[in-house]
C-alpha cells in the first residue's frame, strides 16, 4: 500500500463519506474495504464503514475505529 496517499481527516465528518470509501488503519496499514466486509469480525460485505458496530477494531492490531484513516483514491 505505498502508492495512496491520505487526505487530513481532522476535519472528515465520517457521515459524509461515500459508503463505499476504503479506510486504512493508521497504526499498521490494515484496510477496511465495504465491498468485502471483514471476516474476522464477520462483517457482510457491502457494509459501509460508518455502519460498522461500536465495538469494531482493526482486525489485524486491535486500534479503534478513529484510528482509521481516509484512503483518498
Ligand atoms: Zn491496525
């Protein structure tokens, strides 16, 4: 993943994302994609990543979901 580049998401209101924006953990690089969901927490695919459940973290290190930033591609 060293080809993306990322917005400042200081200011990102995460409602207003397209649902089908990726997000990459800030911490190790683990992207959440909507289209394939996420197994580890069984995730459906197609869920946006505003939709996911409080409680979700990153599957691979555990960080919060405001851990998580804007891929801008
Ligand atoms: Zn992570």
């Amino acid at each position: 993943m060293s080809n993306t580049f990322f917005a400042d998401n200081s200011a990102v209101d995460l409602t207003e994302l397209p649902v089908t924006r990726k997000m990459e953990c800030k911490i190790c690089w683990q992207v959440y994609d909507p289209a394939q969901g996420d197994e580890v927490w069984q995730i459906p695919p197609g869920t946006p990543f505003t939709q996911l459940p409080s409680h979700w973290s990153c599957p691979q290190c555990g960080a919060a979901k405001q851990d998580f930033l804007v891929i801008d591609d």
